[in-house]
C-alpha cells in the first residue's frame, strides 16, 4: 500500500529514489553549503563585481592594434608548437606506462602498483607548479614549459590510457591468448587495437587541453602567448589583450573542430 | 592412437565451485569427439583445461604425450585450434590480420610489433580462407561479418596453426540452426579431410547424433557417458542421466532437444 499516490515512479522496487542516491546527493549539497562561504562564494559580492566585469568587457571593445599580429602569430604558434610537441613526447611515454599501469596488461601485481603511484605523482601538481620548478632550474623560455607539460600530461593520458585498456573485451585477448602469443603480441594484436577509439579520442582530449594549459604555464615566462597574455594584462593594453584572447578562443575551437573531424574517420 | 591423455583432472574454482570431477579421458587422433551435456555442466571447462586457459586443481594432462605445464603451455597451445561460442574475433582488426593471429606463435617480436608476417603465412591464411569460403571477406573489418562468418574465420585462424587438434567450445551456440549446421559440417570436413582431431563441446543433442564419432557426456562436472552415437541411441536412459538435475528432475532443455533429434 503506498500512502501517496503519484503520477510518476522511478524504476525501482519501492518506486522512490534508492536510498543511496539521496544520501549521496545530500552529502554534495552539505559540502557544497559548508564550503561555500569558506572559498568566499558570496553571491552578493558576485552581484555587485558584475560593474566591475562589464567596465572590463567594454574595454576590451576597442580598435584592435593591427599592428601587433605579426608577433602574436609568432608567440601563437610557439603555443602551438609546445602543445604538439609535449602531446606527442606524452603520447610515446605514455603507451608503455599506461600498458604496465593497466590491471589487465601490467606483466606483474607489483609493476602496476608502482606504475600507478608514479602516475598519482605526475599529477599530483599541476603545470604551473612544475612550470615555476623546471624555470628556477633551467631558466626562462619556452623549454621549461615543455618539460612541464610533458610531465604532467603523461600522468594523465597514460592513467586514461590504462582505463581504457582495461575495459578492452577479455575474450579477444583471450582467444590470441589461445594461440600461443606472448605478452607483446597479446598488446599488439588484442589489446591496442581493441583499445584504440578511446586512445584516439584521449590524445585529441589532450591536445585541446594542452593548447590551454601550454598558454596558462606562460604565465611564469616559461614562453608562448601566455608571457604576451599577461603582459597586456598589467599594462592595460586591451587593444592587444582582445586580440590575444580571440585568437586563443579561434584556435581552441578550430582544435575541436578538426579533432572532431578525424575521430569521425578513424572511429 | 591417442592424442589427448586426461589423468584424474579435476577442477575447483576459487570460490569453491566443483565445476569438474577427478576425470579420466582419452581422445583418439582423427576422431569427432563431442562432449554433450546442459548449461554448467563443466563442458567448456574442461576444453579450457586442455589449453591451459584454466589450470587444472588436480590431475595431468598429456597432449601427444607431452605433459601440460606452465613452462611449454605457449609452444603446446600453438599447435592447438581453439573456437569459441561467441567467435572471440579482435573486431576492429580485418579479417586477414585475424587470421594471422593464429600464426603469431611463429614470429619474432619485431616482426609481431610491426604487423610483419612473410609470405607463407600469407599463403597458409589464403588457403584457409578458401576452406572456409571467405575469399572475398579478405579484408573487411571482423566486426562487420555476421556471426556464421566471424565463426568461419575464427575456424580459419584455427586451421592456419596447423593443430594436430581443434577444440570448439559451443561453436554454433550463437547461431541460427541452419548456419549452426553449415559450420558443424565445415569441422566435420576438417576432422575428416584434414585429419584434424575435433574436441567440440555442445548442448543439442541433435547435432550430435549428426555429427560425433563419439560422444561424451557430462553432467554437474562428471562424465556420465562415453560410447558412440549409436549407442547413446539406443540407450535412451543414458540421454536422461546427461540431463538429470541433483534433485532428479529434467534439465527444462532435455525434452525440447530430444524433440529436435528426432
């Protein structure tokens, strides 16, 4: 017998919601309430900075300076240069690291255990931290960046790589298996090729995001069109500064676009 | 002359399931065995112990009279087909490359990183493309071949290894009766053409009235008959105890696949 009577259910026994999902959605509402005021969520000072953001947005529509494209495509591509360059160095350390800190290919318990941590300590800080460490020891320019990004975005893909290989079907690897194959012929035959959309869909995941990250590590001069960024920022040029961000904004959405295109072929 | 020695192998998962009895079993070089039984009774285990794809509690196994063991399982599984239910094809891979797999014993690491196979292995995967009549699938991705298709050349990348033995575990389970009919009689061609031993695990008793030289039958993880087809025939009792549950009731499936038989 059920005391209310409503029109609609969710599907399950009692049609109520499960009482696990309640209680999880009630534990992100009560750490969201308690937190809010401890990072200063304050929606009245939101509301009343929203002048502040709509005198900077007006700024920002002013004659571009036509003048400064030049440079800004050669600090553009330097971006660029180090997104692709650090994807790609990623992508070959990442293959083998995400294959030894997979459950199901890691050749030993103890090989993907320490795989793993190593992993979790890649990540554990993020760019611009590795960015200020690798400029203290090797100083300014675009080559601290690069090592920066290199490293983090390794951590990442390959621990995304490891997850998609382990959800790769067992039986396929079962079957080459089956015909006597060893450990690389069980990765080369079975497990990458069955793997390979969402390896695909990672490294393009990646790029995007490292076109992002490698503007955000030149913040800290560790080169691109972060430095150029921040810059204009300080002296208030915002005819450079709007060109500087429209051009991140065209480049990340023709990255997305192309990515796009690609997986649609190869998938 | 014996090809497959079973001495008292037996089988206990490890959340303490017997899924196979102490067993004693030989199978005869060129022979169509079929291990007859219902859904559990310890048929597919059995095959996987042969190959080593599960690893027996008790018992040894001798494959033309060498023993299974960890350290030659590779080169022993190599000169052994197997094919499975749901045809256990790498999809994304073509046809071609799937058969090759079944030559990948043969090849060094620098060849298997870099997809190189020489010109005899192709040779051998085009001759068995046209045993099973799949010539001009070539070169199709493996996911897009209907299911009879992907079990001919899951049967073809078992013939390229050259087995002295084939073990097909419920090969035609996934399949409508006649493609499941087309493929028993394309192993049975195999067994007798090529004289290739077929070990083949089934739940419909017809099929094995057609096809089995001799049938085993196993039930709840014990061997419950051995003889021929004929035999099993006559001796309709020994149909049931293949199919009697622990309460001595009827599996649901025994009535509906004796009515196919006959």
């Amino acid at each position: 017998m059920r005391a209310l009577t409503w029109k609609w259910h969710w599907p399950s026994r009692n049609g109520s919601l499960p009482l696990s999902f309640i209680i999880l959605l009630l534990t992100i509402l009560l750490m969201l309430g308690s937190t809010a005021s401890l990072v200063e969520v304050d929606l009245v000072r939101i509301f009343k900075s929203t002048g502040k953001l709509l005198g900077f947005a007006q700024q920002l529509i002013t004659i571009p300076e036509w003048s400064y494209l030049p440079t800004l495509g050669t600090k553009m591509l330097e971006t660029l240069e180090i997104a692709f360059l650090c994807t790609t160095l990623s992508l070959i350390l990442s293959l083998p690291l995400g294959l030894l800190a997979a459950r199901n290919s890691s050749p030993h318990l103890i090989v993907y255990h320490i795989s793993r941590n190593l992993l979790s300590l890649m990540r554990a800080l993020p760019e611009i931290v590795w960015a200020l460490v690798f400029v203290s020891a090797v100083g300014l320019g675009p080559l601290p960046g690069v090592m920066a990004l290199t490293f983090v975005t390794t951590g990442f893909m390959a621990k995304i790589f490891a997850e998609s290989i382990e959800v790769v079907n067992s039986k396929a690897i079962e079957s080459v298996a089956a015909t006597g194959s060893n450990w690389l012929q069980l990765v080369t035959f079975a497990i990458l090729p069955e793997a390979f959309p969402d390896l695909i869909s990672t490294f393009f995941y990646i790029i995007d995001h490292n076109v992002r990250a490698a503007t955000i590590i030149g913040l800290v001069g560790a080169g691109g069109i972060g430095y150029e960024l921040v810059m204009s920022l300080r002296l208030f040029n915002y005819s450079r500064l709007m060109l500087i961000m429209l051009s991140i904004y065209l480049i990340v959405t023709i990255l997305d676009r192309l990515s796009d295109q690609f997986r649609k072929r190869v998938i | 002359m014996s090809l497959i020695q079973i001495s008292q192998v037996s089988k206990q998962y490890e959340n303490g399931f017997r899924a196979l009895h102490p067993t004693t079993l030989t199978i005869n070089s060129g022979e169509f065995t079929v291990i007859l039984g219902p859904s559990g009774a310890g048929k597919s285990t059995l095959l996987r112990l042969l190959n080593g794809l599960e690893t027996p509690s008790s018992g040894q196994i001798l494959i033309a009279n060498r023993q299974l063991t960890l350290e030659n399982q590779r080169r022993l599984r190599a000169e052994i087909g197997m094919i499975f239910q749901e045809f256990n094809l790498v999809s994304r891979l073509n046809v071609m490359t799937n058969i090759l797999i079944g030559r990948l014993y043969h090849r060094a690491w620098w060849e298997s990183l870099f997809y190189l196979f020489p010109k005899k292995d192709y040779d051998l995967a085009h001759w068995a493309l046209a045993r099973v009549d799949l010539t001009e699938k070539a070169w199709n991705r493996a996911s897009k071949l209907s299911g009879g298709q992907q079990q001919r050349v899951a049967i073809a990348r078992a013939l390229v290894q050259q087995p002295s033995v084939i073990l097909a575990d419920e090969p035609v389970a996934s399949l409508d009766p006649i493609t499941a009919e087309e493929i028993m009689k394309l192993l049975l061609e195999i067994c007798k053409n090529d004289g290739v031993t077929v070990l083949a695990s089934l739940h419909q008793v017809g099929l094995a009235f057609q096809f089995a030289d001799r049938i085993i039958g196993i039930n709840r993880g014990q061997v419950v008959f051995d003889g021929t087809a004929e035999q099993l025939w006559i001796e309709q009792d020994k149909l049931q105890t293949i199919y009697r549950r622990e309460d001595g009731s009827l599996d649901e499936s025994f009535n509906m696949e004796v009515a196919l038989a006959q």
